[in-house]
C-alpha cells in the first residue's frame, strides 16, 4: 500500500528543518561564551537564563544535539526514498536519486545555512535551541551517554569520556578566524594556544633542572643564608641536609630578614633550619595544570620536584607555569649581549654560552674540555657547583669570574675573562656556588 505523497514531503522538509535547526544551535553553544549568556542575563534577555544552564554542560548538550540531527537527517532520507520508491518504476533509479538529493540537502540545507546563521546570530539561536533542549535532555536522560561509551569502545585506542563533538581543535580554528578577522591580536592568539598546549604539558618541561638550583645546608648560619641569598638573587632556597637528595626544607628570604631584625645575635648564632619552611614535592611526570591548581590553593609559589627514584630532579615554581602561557619573564635590567665585548682594561666580557674553542682562540690557550662545550659550563665544572654572581676560578693562566645574572631565574649569562701572572688550575678556591660558604 502507497503512502500518501504529499505526506511523505511534508514530513521530509519537516525532518530537514529540525536537522538544521539544531545544526544550527550545535554552531551557537560552540560560539558562545559564558561571559556573554551572564551579559545577556544581567540585560534581563528572556530565555538567558535557560542558555546559561545549558552552557554549564556544554559537551552533555551538544552531544544531544548531534544525536538528535543524525536522527533527522536519516529519518528525512529514509522518507525520501520511500516517496521516490512510490514515484519511480525503477528501485535502483529511486535509491541512487534520493542519495543524491539527501547529500545536497544535507550539505546546503543542514551543513553551511544553518551553521552559517547559528555563528552569525549566536545568541538569538542559542536562546531559541536551549527551549527544547532542556526538556529533552531530562527526557532522553543518559542515552547520548551511553551511544557515546559505545562508540569508544568501537573506536581504536583511547576515547573522549564526552564525545569527541566539541573538540579542542574546533576551539583553536575558533581563535585562529578571531585573530584572521582582528577580533584579538596575534600575540592574543598564541596565548590562547598556550593555555591550550598547558593541559598537556608535565612538570619536568617547565621546572629548573637540579644543575641550575641553589641550596643552603640546614646548619649554614642565618647570616650565610642571607648572603647566599642576596648574591644569587633568589628569595627562596630549598635547605638541604646530607645531600641534595635529601631536601628538608625552603628557607624564605623575608624569614631571614625580619628574623635578623628582630634578633640582632640570631644572626650569627641561628641555624637555617630554625627558620625554614616546609616543603612541597611533586612527581616530575604531574600535569602542569594540576600544580597550578595545588599551587594556589596551598598558596605555595615553589615546590620540589622528585624522578621516579625519590631523588631531587629539579624545583619549580608559579612563574614557571606562567612563563609556557605568556613567554619568558624578564626584567627591567635585562639587555642584549654581544658574545664578546673587549674592555679597556684588557679583559674581555663573553656569553657563557661561548664556544670553549672560540675562547681558547682568542686568548691563546689550551682549555679544550671533552665533558663541556660552554665558557659556563667549563665555570660550573672548575667549580663544582652551579656558578652565581661574584663565582670565580683560574685555568690555564686565565681567571673566569661570573657576572650578574639576567632574568627572572637569574642565571649567569656572562663571564669575565682575563689574563694573571703564571700559569697553573684551581689557584684559587671558588668565591661562589650553589651552596652557602661560611
């Protein structure tokens, strides 16, 4: 028995719209923001207050969304076919003409017109979709859930728990055509990605290795922590005990000071670990964003990262995880420096990421070292600890002497090099290092 066709049309223009309506409204909830549903109701917009629920849980909605328009459009195709299998004499004729018309419905009808108008007039569809949203979404209840968990466990690999709908690439094309259309600055854009890039980024790519902390030995005196503290430039050391392993604390510059104050004769008497504070350990494999998190809750700026060993890899700290989002933090005194500056006084001011070979050219000499290939690594290993500010050594009728550091983590980016009477290694014992000196 031939359905009605009049029927069967007006049931497929019905399916096609409500697949582009929510076409549609799938565009608005990814386009809206929830800075703009809370302008919309604080402006007292009818429906406001529905859209911000929904964007509460955007993924839970969107996914329903989708569910719904895959529905329609099979349902409008299935219809389809069934009014030309009656129209036509021929089935293969009728199959091969309702796929094709479906394809370009689907394609102009759901795909470009409504997504087109969903971004155009975001708030005034997000408004209109989030009226019957709502009531399926508590009808439907955990059905797009569940097709969901079954599509993950149809899928190779690893899924998304909430559907891979909204996906973080939509969002960053999003921030690619603001910054296309000068919505936001380039500089605005490549902090956008960052912050996305965060979430997949672990402690050990952001933290100081351990060859570039300084410690403070727990019996050092509250005198020698202040001095360590001044000439490195940090306001907090980790206080170690018997080894760099082994750290038992952070000793707070501001502690040391009001300390001082306060007692005159602590200064030369008190021991670091009188005054330090405890400190925090990470795993070095713990997502960035988790510390963050910790981080300010704890209001703790600086913690202690560990290696699967239970060994010291590294430190980091707040500025650190600010630094992946907005670039490398500096200040007022940095300056660019040329890989060698000759002095008046005969000495010669060099990058201490200069060639050692290059070194030994210009000065004539015989440093060659097969274990560093930098002017600061060759400091750091005639030391034996990590060189600061006022650090120096002689090799091979040469003084090195390490200049003020730059940036925010204050490592030493120059060396003063010059020439002494005699010749000879290690003529003088290091001024400077990662470890407080009596």
């Amino acid at each position: 028995m031939n359905a009605d066709p009049v029927w069967l049309v007006l049931a497929a223009l019905a399916l096609v719209g409500l697949a582009g309506l929510l076409a549609g409204g799938e565009a608005a909830l990814s386009r809206l923001s929830r800075g703009r549903v809370e302008e919309l109701v604080r402006a007292g917009r009818p429906g406001a207050t529905r859209l911000r629920e929904v964007l509460a849980d955007p993924a839970r909605y969107l996914n329903l969304l989708t569910l719904l328009r895959v529905a329609c459009e099979v349902a409008a195709t299935v219809t389809v076919t069934r009014l030309l299998l009656d129209v036509l004499a021929s089935s293969w004729q009728a199959l091969l003409l309702a796929g094709l018309v479906m394809v370009v419905v689907s394609y102009v009808v759901v795909g470009v017109a409504p997504r087109t108008l969903g971004r155009q007039h975001a708030d005034r569809v997000g408004i209109v979709v989030s009226a019957f949203v709502l009531p399926l979404a508590r009808v439907l209840g955990p059905i797009p859930a569940l097709l969901i968990v079954v599509g993950n466990a149809l899928t190779p690999g690893k899924g998304f728990p909430e559907g891979p709908f909204a996906t973080e690439a939509e969002l960053r094309e999003l921030v690619d055509l603001a910054q296309e259309s000068r919505v936001i600055e380039p500089a605005e854009r490549e902090m956008i990605h960052s912050v996305f890039e965060l979430g997949d980024t672990i402690v050990r790519e952001v933290m100081v290795p351990r060859t570039d902390m300084v410690f403070v030995e727990r019996g050092k005196t509250l005198r020698q922590a202040m001095s360590l503290a001044l000439r490195s430039g940090f306001s907090r050391i980790p206080v170690v005990g018997e080894g760099e392993d082994d750290v038992v604390g952070v000793a707070y510059l501001k502690d040391l000071a009001r300390r001082s104050y306060e007692h005159r004769d602590a200064e030369a008497s008190e021991r670091v670990e009188s005054v330090m504070r405890p400190a925090t350990f990470v795993p070095e494999s713990k997502p960035v964003t988790d510390l963050l998190r910790e981080m300010q809750a704890a209001n703790v700026h600086m913690a202690i990262v560990v290696d699967e060993y239970g060994g010291t890899a590294g430190l980091v700290t707040i500025e650190d995880v600010l630094e992946e989002i907005v670039g490398e933090i500096t200040d007022e005194y940095d300056e660019d420096r040329q890989p060698a500056e000759h002095l008046p006084d005969g000495s010669v001011r060099v990058s201490a990421r200069l060639n050692v070979a290059e070194l030994d050219e210009m000065f004539d000499v015989d440093l060659d070292d097969e274990d560093v290939d930098t002017v600061g690594g060759l400091l750091a290993k005639a030391l034996g600890k990590v060189p600061i500010p006022g650090a120096s050594v002689e090799l091979a009728g040469l003084r090195l002497t390490a200049e003020a550091g730059q940036g925010r983590r204050n490592r030493v980016v120059t060396v003063l090099v010059h020439r002494v009477n005699g010749r000879g290694s290690h003529t003088d014992q290091p001024s400077g290092g990662e470890h407080a000196d009596a």
